[in-house]
C-alpha cells in the first residue's frame, strides 16, 4: 500500500532540501557571529595626542 500524501521524494527534491538546511544552519552562524561581535567591547580609542 504506498501512501499518496507522502509520495517518495526524488533526487533533486532531497538535494533542495538538503542546500536549504545547509543555509539556515549558516544563516544562525552567521547570526550568532554578529550578535557576538555586537556583545564584544570595543576597545578605547587610542590619543593620537602623544
């Protein structure tokens, strides 16, 4: 008995959903990344005075 909601994927559907897991996962490093250079602190200026 095959089941006609979930018809076997092919190929080229399981590549797409691999690439599109591949770029959610680098978009929340990507995200944590910039969150983590925003949290930083930046250093003091340095006095070009001297």
């Amino acid at each position: 008995m095959t089941d006609k909601k979930n018809p076997p994927k092919t190929e080229a559907e399981l590549k797409a959903e691999r690439l599109a897991k591949a770029l959610r996962d680098n978009l929340h490093r990507r995200k944590a990344q910039a969150r983590s250079r925003d949290a930083a602190p930046t250093p003091a200026p340095k006095d070009e005075a001297e």
